[in-house]
C-alpha cells in the first residue's frame, strides 16, 4: 500500500502560519516525520496572497530533507504547475474532479508530468452520491475520458471520498464498497485512494477507527492512503496486514477483519477473545463502520 503524509495542511493554522512565514526550521521537521511515507502531501490549499509561489519553496525543502515523492495538493493550477516543474519527481496530482474544466486542466498537467492522478467521485451537479452505485457512475465516466485522454490507468487513482462517520455513518460501508467495485470493474486495473483520517473527524477514539477503517478498506483492496505519519501503530498494522505476519492475538483478529469484503464473510461468525477489552473494541467499531450499530461517542464503552 502506498502512504501519503497529511501533516502539512494549510487548513492548521499552526501549518498555514509557518507556510506564511516561510518557517523552514518548522516544515523541516514535518517532512522528518513522514520518513515513513511514501509521499508527502503538500495541501497549500489556493496557494494565493502570501502562498503565492509557497510550492516551489516547499519542494526545496522536500528535496533537501528526504527522498519522498510529492503529493501537489491545491486548488491553483497555476501554482501546482510550479512545484511540479521544480519537482520534476515521482508524484501525485490531487485531484481532479468530474467537473470538464478542472478535469482537462489536471488531466493534462498530468500528462505533461507523468504524474500520478486522484480522481475525486465529485462534481458541482451532483456533489458527493450518497451510494457507491452513484459513486461508481462518476468513476465510468470520468474513466472514459481519461482513456480518451491518453491517461495510464496505472496512474489513476480514484478516491470515492470519506465522510466522518459521526456526521453520516452509512457512508463508510458505501466507501468500502465502493473500493471493491472499482478494483473489481476494470481491466487493466486502476487505482484507489482515500484521505483516511476524514473517517474519525469530529469522533472519539480517532485512533482505534482509522485502524479498523484501513483494515477493512485493505481487505476492499485499497491501493494508497492519505494518512498521519505521526500515528506509528496504524503503519505498523498496514506492514502486518500487506506481509501477513501477525504479532499478536489481536493482530490475528485485525487479519480476519480484513477478510469480511473480499470473502463475503459474515462479521458475526468471527471468532475472538470476549474477555479482551482490546478486540471487543475492534468488533465494536467494526460494525459501526459496516452500519450494523450506531456510533455514539462513548461506543466502546456501551
């Protein structure tokens, strides 16, 4: 599975007041944290007024403290172009859309760039569909015009979007199902992404449901993730699951876990320790994510 790094976002204002200020000695010990990582994120959002040109200088730093690939992450076209020029590295277009104008522009920066592309199930008509079916109508059609466009498929990473689960819970089984769809509907295969923390925003236990939500979407067959790098115990289970090498009882259950989309098995036939506090709260919030209970914040105390 591939990693992306969050941790530079201009949307923290401890991030969007060192961007500003062009703190290297603070963004320096950001990309030391997603050593990890495959790539790093560099959401600038618009990238305007004192963001102007903040890419470029980004990608300086990036270059001086690592050798992670970039995850061009803005609004501003013209901007993303800069730091991909400087770049001129492995890296990640985030995103396009189905909206035509923000479709073309990407798709042939893209191009231009040999770069990896997320594709967002989106567009201004019809927002974020409420079902995967209605994700999936967005993913054929943006996949057509994509081939049309002379894109890769291996570049193509569609990301179905995360919703916060305490905001509409259905939707996490619907991004779920959304991954095994589209790894299930093309030939060659494309990609799939997700910005997994989305999932445990505004929740309690941010933690114990970003760990089960990336089990279970690892099962879906979930290609990359948009991840914290700080959060060390979610990476480590990745490793376990992509090597299946179990360390622990509980570790054994995040691995049966992860079967229940891709061998249509039923969660309740599950076996696990009920004396363990620990996997009693991985079944927990395994239903919840798959909506056979409803969240509450005090869900693994109930």
């Amino acid at each position: 599975m591939i990693f992306i790094g969050e941790n530079i976002h201009v949307i923290s204002k401890r991030v969007c007041e060192a961007l500003k200020n062009r703190d290297e000695n603070y963004i320096s010990e950001l990309i030391k944290l997603q050593k990890n990582m495959d790539y790093t994120d560099l959401n600038v959002g618009p990238a305007k007024n004192e963001l102007a040109d903040i890419l470029p200088w980004l990608v300086g730093i990036v270059k001086k403290e690592s050798s992670i690939g970039i995850s061009f992450d803005t609004t501003n076209a013209i901007e993303m172009e800069k730091g991909l020029k400087c770049f001129g590295g492995n890296s990640f277009i985030n995103s396009a859309s189905n909206d035509i104008e923000r479709f073309n522009i990407m798709t042939e920066l893209a191009l231009k760039y040999d770069s990896n592309l997320i594709a967002l199930t989106l567009s201004k008509e019809s927002g974020i569909p409420k079902t995967a079916d209605g994700r999936m109508e967005i993913v054929f059609d943006m996949y057509e015009r994509f081939m049309d466009s002379g894109v890769n498929s291996e570049k193509i990473f569609f990301d179905p979007l995360v919703l916060p689960v305490c905001v509409e819970q259905s939707q996490a089984f619907e991004v779920i199902s959304s991954i095994r769809m589209i790894k299930e509907s093309f030939s060659p295969q494309v990609n799939t992404v997700v910005g997994l923390s989305n999932i445990s925003n505004g929740a309690s236990e941010r933690h114990l449901i970003n760990k089960i939500f990336l089990t279970l979407l690892y099962g879906a067959g979930l290609d990359a993730a948009i991840v914290d790098a700080g959060d060390f115990e979610l990476f480590r289970v990745a490793k376990m699951l992509e090597n299946q090498n179990p360390e622990s009882e509980a570790d054994n259950l995040l691995l049966e876990i992860s079967k229940i989309i891709c061998d249509f098995i039923d969660l309740e036939d599950i076996k696990y320790d009920q004396t363990s506090t620990e996997q009693k709260n991985f079944i927990k919030t395994a239903k919840i994510l798959l909506n056979k209970e409803v969240y509450s914040n005090s869900f693994t105390q109930i």
